[in-house]
C-alpha cells in the first residue's frame, strides 16, 4: 500500500494476458537503432504546408507515376535550388552535397527500408517512377541490395495511401531534414477574393535537424517544393 493509500500492483504474469515476445531480425534491429539515435541526438523542428494539387494530378494521371513519384521529382528540385538541405550533421561539420539521391520509405509489415534515387535532380518523371516501381518490387520481395538502399542525402516518407490526415516523420540521421506526406483530402481553399472552393490538397511537413538548418532554411524549401508541385510543368 503506499503512502496516500492506495494499492500499488505491479505487472504480475497474467495481468496482460498470453505475451507473445518478438525478437527482432537484423534490419529491424537497425532500424530501430537509426530511429532511437536520431530522437535523442537531433534537435528535431518542424514546419508544415499544404500544396493545392488539381494540375499535379493531372500531370500524375497523363504521366503513370504516382504521388510519391511527384513528391521525389519536386523534392529533387527544390534541392537543387536550397542546397543546404542536402546535407549532414557529421563530426561537428556540416556536410553539402553535390548529389542528390533521394531516399524513399517502404514499409512491409514489421520494418521500413529506404531505398535510393540517385542524382534524381537529372531524372525525369518518368525515369523517376520506374525506377521506384523496381525498387519497391525489390524491398518487398527482400532482394534488394545494401548499394541500393544507401548514400541517400534526404528522405521523402509518405503516408498518404493509408488515409492519414496528418504525419509528422523522424530525421533520417545524418541528413539534414525528412519529408512526411499525408494523405490528398478536399479542402476549402479560398480563390484569391472570388470565394472558396473545395480542391485538393497535401499537407506536407518536413523534419528538420536545428544543428544544420534553421527556419528560413526549411521555409524556402518548402516554398519551392510547394511550387513545383502546384505548377508541375517544371516536373
């Protein structure tokens, strides 16, 4: 009994039930050391848009990619043109990157792996989209290789075919900064005066790591990854 007296319990065998204990496999291991790492050495922030998207579903549908597609080739741009973004905390230094590949999340039922785009700055969409098809056939199947699922330089997570609203992500360490993608809901958005419609709409938000960028940083990214994708010829 304690002090103010009530019974204390403890977790005795039985109060919870049968316990099935699950060992983890080694990619699961790793992941789970990536993640543990990256809270507790990263001073993380967050910032967050929401991107009107009628024309970059368009260019999706003529384009047979998807919206993960779409979120790679921006992110590949916007990149190119806030290059601190592409970066690391390593060692006390700030590292910048010439290239870009982008890592990319693929969940199968107990882990998520990250393959890589390489220099996708140079890769069209469509050379985009067929090569995450490949890629996630080969991390599903488990045949991908460890070439191919490192040297990324910043990570696009999307949530958005599991119907989430909103999804907040964890840095991918050492990289500077994780884009999380929800899912595309219609959405009042107002017409500049001439009323407001409903139209479709992708809240973003991007993870980011204090020691390599700060708000301006991020902020600009996120202008420029939101106008790629609100006019996608550029895509």
């Amino acid at each position: 009994m304690t002090s103010d007296g009530n019974t204390e319990r403890g977790d005795s065998t039985g109060t919870k039930g049968q316990v099935e204990q699950v060992a983890l496999d080694r990619q699961q291991a790793a992941f789970a050391r990536r993640m543990a790492e990256s809270k507790a050495t990263a001073p993380h922030f967050y910032l967050g848009v929401e991107v009107e998207m009628s024309e970059a579903l368009a260019v999706r549908d003529g384009a047979d990619a998807t919206i993960n597609d779409l979120l790679l080739r921006a992110a590949a741009l916007a990149l190119a043109e806030v290059p601190r973004v592409n970066g690391a905390y390593r060692d006390g230094q700030v590292e910048i990157y010439s290239q870009i590949n982008l890592s990319f999340a693929v969940a199968d039922d107990a882990s998520v792996v990250f393959p890589t785009i390489f220099e996708a700055d140079r890769k069209p969409l469509g050379e985009i989209a067929k090569e995450t098809k490949i890629l996630v056939g080969k991390a599903r199947d488990g045949t991908i290789t460890a070439p191919e699922f490192s040297g990324g330089t910043f990570t696009v997570s999307n949530l958005g075919m599991h119907g989430v609203d909103r999804y907040t992500p964890i840095l991918n360490p050492p990289q500077a900064a994780t884009l999380g993608a929800s899912a595309v809901r219609e959405r009042s958005v107002s017409q500049g005066g001439e009323g407001v419609e409903p139209r479709p709409t992708l809240p973003l938000e991007l993870a980011c790591d204090h020691r390599i960028l700060i708000g301006p940083d991020a902020a600009r990214f996120l202008g420029c990854l939101r106008a790629h994708l609100e006019d996608p010829s550029s895509l």
